[in-house]
C-alpha cells in the first residue's frame, strides 16, 4: 500500500503489488470525490449553494452516476499553476438515470479554480457532449462557473468555441437542459442561451455579457449583479430563462419534472404514462369559465387545468410574454405542448416577445415529436409605435414560420375571439392545423364587429339622422350576417363545433388519431426563417 502527498495528492511511494495499486486507486478516487478541502466545501454551502456532487446526486437516480475523466487534470504551466493540479480540472462528468432513462451532465465544480474553463475542463465537457449525441440522450449542464481561465489564455476560449459548436449540432437532436448555479458571465452566457431550457436560482444565479463594473465604466450606471442578470430579470424581462426557483433542491426537481416529459431524442416519441383521467370525462365547469362576452377577461389556466390530465401541467415561460401560454401537459397519458392566448394579459393580444416565446416552443416541440394543440382567444396584434418600430412584422412572422414549418399533430381550438392576422397565425386551418374545433362561443373574423362596422358602413352611419343608433344596427347585422359562430365551420374552415363540456374527449380522440401523421417538408439544406 501507499500514502499520497498531502499537498498535491502524487504517491509517496511505488506500491509493490496488485492489491497495493488497487488500495492506492481508491485513494486517488477518494481524494477527487472530495474535493479541494473542508475550506473550500464550507465556503461553498456559506453561499447557499451546493456542492457539484451534491447536485448530480439530487439530478440523478440514487447509485446511477457513472463518472468519465475523474482523474484528468490540467497540463498548464506559468502563474502557479504547474503547482496546483487537482483531479477533475473543476469539472465533473458523466451520465446516469432519470427515472430509469439515461442522461448526461457535467457540473461545475466552484471550489476548483472557481468553475473556470480552461484547456483540460472544456476537452471534458466536449467529449462527454459527444458522447449524449452519439448515445441520444438528453443533457444537462449544471452551470456555476466564473468563466474562462484567464491563466490559460487564448486555449480556454477555444474550449468555448467547442462547446458552442456541439450545442448547435445537438440542436433539435438532444434536449440540453442548462441550469444555473451560479455565476456566469461574458461569452459562458452563450452556452446556455443555444439550449433549449434555461433554470436558474434567485439570489446565487446571474448571467450576463458584460459585468456591473464594465456598465459602469461605460455607461455610467450602477447595478448590482442580480439587478442586472439575476433569475427575476431573466424570468420576467428578458426571457433569457425558461424556470426560476428560490433554491437548488426545488429547481433540480424540477428538471427531473421535465425530463420526464421529453423524448431522449428527435427519433423518439415522448414517454407514455398510463392515465387515471378518464378520457371521457366531461367539464361543464367551462362553460363558466369563459364568459361569452368577448369584452370580459378570464384565465387560460384555468382552462387548460380543466383539460389536460388531472390538471397537471409545466408551463415554460411561465413570467415573460405573459399574454400568451406555453406549456407542456398530458392528454391520456401522451404529452403535449400547449400554446393559449392569455385574456387576462393584454386582452391576449399577440406582440413582439409573445410571438418569440411561441414560436421557440412550437419549434422545440417539433423538433422532439410533440403534439401541439393551440387554444385561441385573440383580438389580433397589439397596435402601436413601440411594436411597428421594434419590428413586430418580422417577429410574428417567426410564429407564423414556427407552425408552418411544424409536421407534428397540430390541433387548434377556437374559444372566442379569433379576429386579422392572428386568427391565421395562430395555427389556423389554413397555415397547416391538422383539425381545428371551436366552442359556440367563437367569434372569426378579420376585426370586432364594432371596428368593421365604422369602415364598411362610414357613409351610412354619417348621414344617418341619428349615427348612434344606424352604428349599433349596422354592428347587428354585420355580427349576422359574417360573424355567427357557424360562419367558418359552413365554409370548411373549422372542422366541427364542439361542446365546450366535451373537450378533452374531441381532443384526446383526435391525438389518437393523428399519433400515426407523416409529413415531409420539401428537401433543402435549411430554411431561412425571419429573425
């Protein structure tokens, strides 16, 4: 057997047979599995925050973690750093099981080097992205990292060129979960941005591209860190994050949530569960819910949560965009991605960041073989200065090519209002939904009746002796003749008015239907989609 040095964890003394060198391995492995210190695991738990192991053993199923490159470590020299050389190069990597299904991670270790990326760190995080795409798995990043190792220079930037260039191949192929940690700031925060689900933790979190100290430098203006890129801001302004959670052990459970409601790969279907909700349950509370009057608000939640099985639901974004909805829920057991409009945000208008925010999930739906079913209750875009200058054009065109491009089973749902350009965008019959219901509530038309009234009948109206009453006759009769809620299903344009008590049963049958849908979109290298 062997002793290994204290400082630097190199044996001491050549052990002289097998068993010595098996005795001396699970030294090594013992000492990397530790960590740096005591010291350094207090100060760590002194921020409210986790160790890396602790957190992979919170992610991953009890036993299932198998560690790849425990024992790599930097090769670096010049400013000390050929004397401090620790087992994991602050990174830990590897895969296990959740629920049973196998996932990839690697976690920042913040009590090496600070999490920093350098040469050996990054070759870790690439070879163990490689081997997700190659397997068809998800992964998981568990970000807390104070970004390149300066140490190293130029070698640790191009560390995060690597991992770029993996999260764009594994794009669409692999769910990649980032959660954040910690901190992470300049050109790290791209990382997590090309994932497709950002959780980050309120208070020890923050991402951003430039510091306070360099805003203030440049601007003029003081900020604290969380201010200016912690997990409110990210949840609520930016968008930049999907989830955030007060502490660790919440948000860590809740990416077991979602991954249990994602498929490993783009090759395979969402899990499947086994259903208690009968799937001809009927809801006569929705004929409550939504008042008929298109005027009044209401909330979508509620609506969905009467819907979907035993009204559980994830909703993605749930703090930004608030006008419109996106979630993910089952129906008999097979999960969808849900898009609504809001009534009680905005009326659920459509603008600028609710058009971004449905258009990503549309596209991760797709791309992972996920039903979409769109409930619609929308007066149109919202109108303004603001949004023609901030390009609302070109933004809701990105919704609109999100459903167009989509070859998943689309199902739209009209509860009320479906009034212009957003009735078409919002999955219509015409831009592709595979079926489209309404309720006998609905309202299709290219404006309200009041708007389309004053244009069409301006002159009449004008002349009339008294405008008033020929405005609200001429609002009458054009709600008759061109807005009934039978207009659009006798011309084909809805494939059927349903009971609104009867919903989940029209939408779990037509799922089933659909499950088998082939679709192929045009050979090309890729599209061109508006940005």
């Amino acid at each position: 057997m062997t002793v290994l040095e204290e400082t630097t964890g190199e044996p001491t003394g050549e052990p002289t047979d097998a068993r010595g060198r098996v005795a001396e391995l699970h030294e090594i492995r013992a000492r990397a599995v530790a960590g740096p210190s005591e010291k350094a695991t207090e100060a760590q738990h002194a921020k409210g925050k986790l160790t890396a192991r602790e957190r992979i053993e919170l992610l991953l199923d009890p036993g299932s973690f198998q560690e790849v490159e425990q024992l790599r470590r930097h090769r670096a020299t010049g400013f000390g750093l050929e004397a401090k050389k620790p087992y994991t190069d602050g990174v830990i990597t590897g895969w296990g099981t959740v629920e049973g299904r196998t996932v990839f991670v690697y976690a920042h270790d913040f009590r090496i080097f600070g999490g920093a990326l350098g040469e050996a760190h990054a070759t870790k995080i690439h070879k163990i992205m490689d081997m997700a795409i190659a397997a068809g798995a998800p992964l998981v990043s568990l970000n807390d990292g104070a970004g390149a190792r300066i140490q190293e220079g130029v070698s640790a930037l191009a560390g995060y060129g690597g991992i770029f260039q993996r999260n764009t191949k594994a794009s669409g192929v692999i769910p990649q979960i980032s959660v954040m940690l910690g901190p992470c700031a300049g050109g790290a925060a791209y990382s997590p941005a090309l994932t497709d689900f950002v959780f980050m933790v309120r208070e020890t979190s923050q991402m951003f591209i430039t510091g306070p100290d360099v805003v203030k430098a440049v601007t003029g203006e003081e900020i604290t860190q969380n201010g200016l890129g912690g997990a409110d801001v990210h949840a609520e302004t930016s968008g930049v994050c999907h989830f955030a959670y007060d502490d660790e052990e919440t948000c860590i459970a809740e990416v077991r949530y979602l991954l249990s409601l994602l498929p490993q790969n783009n090759r395979e279907n969402p899990p499947r569960v086994e259903s208690t909700d009968p799937v001809d349950r009927r809801s006569d509370v929705l004929l409550d819910l939504v008042p008929a009057d298109g005027n009044r608000p209401y909330d979508m939640t509620k609506v969905i949560e009467e819907i979907v099985d035993d009204g559980e639901y994830l909703e993605v974004h749930e703090r930004w965009a608030r006008n419109i909805i996106c979630a993910l829920g089952r129906l008999d057991g097979q999960v969808v991605g849900i898009i609504a409009n809001q009534p009680q945000v905005l009326a659920g208008v459509l603008d600028i960041e609710a058009s971004e925010k449905a258009a990503r999930f549309v596209q991760m739906c797709d791309a992972f073989n996920i039903p979409i079913v769109t409930f619609l209750d929308v007066p149109g875009f919202l109108p303004g200065v603001d949004q023609e200058h901030g390009g609302i054009i070109r933004h809701g065109a990105k919704l609109l090519y999100a459903y167009c491009n989509a070859t998943v089973p689309r199902i739209s749902l009209i509860l009320r209002k479906a009034y212009g350009g957003a009735y078409i965008v919002m999955d219509s019959q015409s831009i592709g939904a595979d079926l489209t219901y309404a309720w006998p509530t609905n309202e299709i038309a290219v404006m309200g009746a009041e708007g389309a009234a004053n244009v069409i009948f301006r002159r009449q109206i004008a002349s009339a002796e008294d405008p008033e009453a020929m405005r609200q006759k001429m609002v009458k009769e054009y709600k008759a003749e061109l807005m009934h809620p039978y207009y659009a299903a006798e011309r084909g344009l809805v494939d059927d008015v349903i009971d609104p008590a009867g919903t989940r049963e029209v939408l779990i049958k037509s799922l089933a239907m659909l499950h088998t849908k082939h679709a192929d979109l045009p050979s090309r290298k890729h599209g061109n989609p508006p940005q």
